[in-house]
C-alpha cells in the first residue's frame, strides 16, 4: 500500500513529531522504499512458527529476575529535579496541558 | 600500550598509573582534532583516580587488579556518573547521569581508568558515525573515510592507540563493524551476559554493551571483569562467567568451522572475500575441519531487524519529552506543543526516520502484518543457526561487505546504508555472541574483518579460535594516525 504525505503525518503526530514540509517530503519516499523492502518477508509462509518474543536464551528464560523484596534508596528529590528543563518548587514545570 | 604491556611496566616500576592516564589522556587530546574521537575528555577525573590507584599499589603487589591503571574509553551512550551522556544527540546535550552503568563499576572496581566518552552515530542509530550530532569520527587508516559506526568514536581511539580497550554497543554491529572498519578486534557477547543497566536503550531484544581491543586477549580479560549476572538488569542471565583468558589455548584440534557460502555472493567486495577465503584456509591449516552451512533465512535479516529495532527504539525514545532532564525547546504554549517541538529540534534525521518507521509498523492495524510476522522470521533465523550449529561450533563470515566508505558516499541512501549490516544483525536477532577479528589489509590498505558467530554462551571458543588465527596470522600493521611508533 502506498505511503503517502498525510499518512506520515498521522504517524509524525502519533510519535509526537512536529515535522517540517521539508522533512515531510524527504521522509514519504524514505519511508516508503523502506516499507517497500520490509515486505518481502510476505515472500515466507510463518504459520508454523511462534513470534521469539520474551527471552532469546535458554539461560536467561530460566533466570529468576526478581530480586529480593527490600526497599532500597531511591534518587531523591534534589538529584531527580537537578538537571530539569524547568524545576520549581519540587516539581517539574510545563506548559499548561490544554 | 596493550594490557601486558601496561601490567608489566607498572610491575617493573617503569611507569606508574599516573603516568599511564597522562599518555592516553594526551594522545585523545592531540588526535581530537584529526579523529573527533571524544565527546568529553576527563583529564581531571582520570588523573585523580590514577593517583588513587597509585597511593593504593605501593608496597603491596599481590592486590594486582585485573585492568589494573588500563585507561579505557566509554561510548557516550553508557552512563558515567560525573561526565556527560549525550549519547550524539542534541536531545541530551549536557546531560550528565547521577549513577554509573554497571559495567563501569566493574571496570572500575577492577582498577580501569575511564579517560572519556566516545562519538557514535545518535542513539545508536549508523553504521558511519556520520550521524552523530557533533561532528564526525574519522578513521585513523585514512581520515577522508568512516571509521564505521555506530560506536566509531570508541573504535578509533583503539585503533589509533589512545587507550587499549574501549567500550561500545553492539544493536546490529555497532561494535564489530566498526572493529572491521578499523583493524581491531570487536565482541559483541551473548544476550543476557553483559548487564546493560546504564547502557541508554535502543533496541531491548537486540542491544548489548561490546568491547573493542587490540588483540583477542584484553578483550577476554576485559569481558572477564564486566559480565555475569546483575540484579539491575533482569534480562542477565544467571550463567557461570569463566575465565575466557584461560580459554587462549591456541589449540584448533577437533574444532570445526561452519562456512555459509550463500553469504559469500554478490556485493561482497573482492578484496574482503578473499581475506576471508585465506583465513579459512589458516584454519584448515591449523588443523579445523571446514564444513559447509546453511543459513536460508539469513538474507531476510535486514527486513526483520529494521522492523524491530525500530519499533523498540521508537517506544524507548518516547521518554525523551523535554519534562525531566536533557534539552527543552523554548516558548511553547501547551504541552503538547513542547513535546513535539522539543522531540523535532533535538532529534536528528536517522533518529526521526527509525521513530517514523517503528511507529508505523507498531500502529493500530499493522502490528501483525511487521511486528509479529518480523518476530516469527526472527524465530526461523533462530532456527537456522541452531541446525547449523549441530555442524560446527563457529561459523565464519566477512564483518562488513566492503572496507571503510569515504564520508559522505552514502548518506543520501538510508536503505543502502541498512545493508551494510547484511553480516552483523544475524547474531542480535539469535542473541548470540559474534566477534570482528583483523584478517588483513585491502589493496587500498584499509584494513578487513572476519566474523566469528557462536552458540549462545560459546564467547570461550570464539576467543579461542580468534586467539588461534591472531597467533598463526598476527595483524600488526598500525594505522597513519596513532599514538604509537610500530
């Protein structure tokens, strides 16, 4: 199917992109031959085969992740807040949502 | 100076580790300007922390550390508490982490010497360093070329003998390609060996922290000191760590190399084929059985890892809002608008191109036809490697199809730049461990990689068969720019 300016547009506002004309026209054709490539993986029938999603290893499936339940320190207020764009009052600052 | 030579004459007291961080550190500030090797060069921190270690060797030789006073370099996407992590981008332009991965702990408590953090291509993401939101790297074999990418800037500084051993990320080759690129050994290890805690994520399922040394043997010894198990990052596994310098045997007896000779085809470029043809051959000599393998799925693994990394980078670099840390575009009247805004002036071309591509194959109707039907052929490849593993314990390929491009052939062309990686992303699609070893020089006298891919879990024998040809074969031709007479 083909990739079209407004549809790089949908996925721009949906990656929270706020593109240029430019980059809009540059990136539709990119992103298209891209797309375009990727398909031939229709070329291969995968009905028999399970997506490998979760762990790639044998080992690492087996490993129990969780670690003990204890509290530990966290970062704290004043290092969280240190390299903040707009720290005020304990807080990180934004424009106002709406 | 490699490890040895560093051990040795810091126990002949012909050198102190003060005197050894003064050298790398001088060299990464005489070679910057040639190379752009460094982001952020920490003489103050490295001098102060060589002066610890000397005030702690002093009468006592027996507390030896293993890296003890190596000066190392770490690409600028692992965290360093007290120096920056701008990982390329301008996103996180002076950004500086308040922690330190754990490989820098272990390379640290080990008595390494961090000196710097290293250029690479933004978040990651290039096979040429050209992405890199500062300047370029260039390769210390011929400064009109890349040095590779993504962790050039890491690979140079080794190869130009700044620091003997450095430290990069390897997604889809970053840390081998450019090993190839530049004449040295790279490792990318096993899924789950290294902890990535501190690494700044990319691509989850794919991303592991890679080292880069001159020979096989600082690589062994510095994956010795760095791997194992690390609560902090529940994807390591809880696998024995051996001893991989021990592993160094020379011995070639029974081993049996796997050659996939559909990998050998068209746009392999002639000078790499036949380097790597010969060092097939100085394994026959040395006594390996070569066998042929088959890896019929292989040719669809640029498709399948541009799916999938770039539907995990676009979900890890959601978090980079302007909000809590790093750079935040000004005068935006609403949220939203600062998100984007921010998001479109602090991320660059190819980071915009992957977080474009990993949105749309991840949208509302698409998930099925890329993501899941990518992790389906991900499993066939899997699958490959597995029956051709029954064959051989290594398989032999070229790193890269060609030698180190000029800057600029091919960033017009996102798609020709992917199939560089045509030989790398395999071993982080299957998880497993792969390593760029030198194998010689193309007539151009730029220099060419083999790749050695393994079993999960198998870095003992790769280092062994890399250590194996590095002896029968030594690489010892150094780069026009380098810190160091031949």
């Amino acid at each position: 199917m083909p990739i079209t300016e407004s549809d790089i547009e949908k996925i721009a506002a949906l990656a929270q992109l706020e593109l240029t004309d430019d980059e809009r026209r540059a990136l539709t054709p990119q992103i298209a031959s891209i797309v375009a490539y990727v398909e031939q993986l229709n070329e291969l029938d995968t009905s028999a085969a399970e997506p490998a999603l979760g762990g790639l290893t044998d080992e690492g499936a087996r490993t129990d992740a969780a670690r003990e339940d204890a509290p530990l320190p966290s970062l704290g207020q004043t290092l969280a807040l240190d390299q903040a764009p707009d720290p005020a009052a304990g807080h990180f600052r934004v424009p106002k949502v709406l | 100076m490699n490890i040895e030579t560093i051990r040795t004459r810091l126990a002949g007291g012909e050198l102190d580790a003060r005197a050894v961080a003064e050298r790398a550190l001088t060299a990464a500030e005489e070679l910057n300007e040639t190379l752009g090797a460094f982001l952020q060069i920490d003489r103050a921190g490295a001098l102060a922390r060589a002066g610890e270690l000397d005030a702690g060797r002093q009468g006592d030789e027996s507390s030896a550390q293993p890296l003890g006073a190596v000066p190392v370099a770490v690409k600028d996407n692992i965290c360093v508490r007290g120096l920056q992590a701008s990982c390329g981008s301008r996103i996180l332009g002076g950004y500086h982490p308040p922690y330190n991965a754990t490989a820098i702990e272990r390379l640290r408590d080990a008595g390494a010497i961090i000196v710097g953090k290293t250029n690479c291509d933004e978040f990651a993401m290039g096979s040429s360093n050209e992405n890199s939101a500062y300047h370029p790297v260039r390769n210390p074999w011929d400064t009109a070329r890349v040095p590779g990418g993504s962790s050039g800037g890491s690979a140079a500084a080794v190869a130009a003998r700044i620091v003997p051993v450095a430290l990069g990320s390897d997604t889809g080759g970053s840390v081998r390609q450019p090993a190839s690129l530049c004449g040295i050994v790279g490792v990318k290890t096993t899924y789950g060996r290294v902890s990535r805690y501190g690494l700044v994520a990319f691509g989850s399922s794919l991303d592991q922290i890679g080292i880069f040394a001159t020979n096989t043997a600082d690589a062994a010894l510095t994956l010795s000191v760095i791997a194992g198990r690390d609560p902090r990052d529940a994807t390591t596994a809880d696998t024995p760590v051996p001893d991989y310098v021990s592993e160094l045997t020379g011995d070639m007896r029974d081993a049996r190399i796997g050659v996939p000779r559909e990998l050998f085809g068209a746009g392999l470029d002639a000078d790499v084929r036949a380097s790597v043809e010969a060092a097939i051959e100085t394994y026959r000599a040395l006594g390996a059985e070569v066998v042929d393998v088959e890896l019929p799925h292989a040719k669809y693994a640029i498709a399948v890892y541009y799916i999938i990394a770039t539907a995990e980078a676009s979900s890890n670099l959601a978090r980079y809002d302007g909000v809590r840390y790093g750079f935040r575009a000004e005068e935006s009247h609403t949220l939203r608008e600062m998100y984007r805004r921010t998001r479109e002036e602090g991320f660059g071309a190819e980071v915009k191109r992957r977080i474009m591509l990993g949105t749309y194959v991840l949208s509302s109707g698409y998930y099925d036809a890329y993501y899941l039907k990518a992790q389906k052929v991900r499993t066939l490849l899997k699958q490959d490697f597995a029956r051709a593993f029954e064959r051989c314990d290594a398989i032999i390929t070229p790193t890269s199809p060609t030698t180190a491009f000029l800057l600029g052939e091919k960033t017009d062309d996102p798609l020709a730049m992917y199939l560089n990686d045509i030989y790398t992303v395999t071993a982080n699609l299957a998880g497993i461990p792969g390593l760029s070893v030198p194998c010689g020089l193309s007539q151009a006298k730029l220099p060419i990689g083999m790749q050695l891919l393994g079993p999960h879990w198998s870095e003992p024998t790769l280092f062994r068969f890399a250590h194996a040809y590095e002896q029968a074969q030594p690489f010892d031709a150094r780069p026009p720019v380098s810190a160091e007479e031949q």
